[in-house]
C-alpha cells in the first residue's frame, strides 16, 4: 500500500470501511490519514478529491464518542464523507 500511496500523482482516492465489527475500527481510517498526508507531503493533496464511504453512517460507529471527535477532523482535511 505504502508504494502505492507514494506513487499517486492525483485525483480521486476512495477510501471504505468494511460492515463492523471488524479487529480495529480505526483501521479504515487510519490509511486513509495516511495517504493524505503522504499527498502533501508528496505535493500533489492540490489534485486528490479524497473520498470516504462507510456503511453504519458513522466515522466510528463502535464509540458515539470518538465518532463526535473525528467529525470535524476529518472535515478539516477535506475528506468527502459519505454514508
């Protein structure tokens, strides 16, 4: 994944979370963070439409709590949420 991510010259980055529960629920998250800051770091964040889709309808749908803190984390970085 990390070739992959380093690779990415742009455009539109799809990013899922699979049907919980799952092993570690910020996992689908967490590479999706990832790459974003790979795509600055890499100077091409500019030309990446990024794009998360979940099932629940939730960012974190185990903890109302985590989910109220990645809310706006999330929004900050220019994620496209949908549920």
């Amino acid at each position: 994944m990390s070739q992959l991510r380093e690779s990415f010259k742009g455009g539109k980055a799809v990013f899922t979370a699979p049907v919980f529960p799952i092993k570690c629920g910020g996992a689908p998250q967490k590479i999706m963070y990832l790459s974003e800051e790979t795509f600055r770091k890499n100077g091409v964040r500019d030309e990446t439409d990024i794009h998360y889709y979940t099932n629940p309808g939730v960012l974190f749908p185990p903890c109302p709590k985590y989910n109220d803190a990645l809310v706006p984390i999330a929004a900050a970085k220019g994620v496209n949420f949908h549920k």
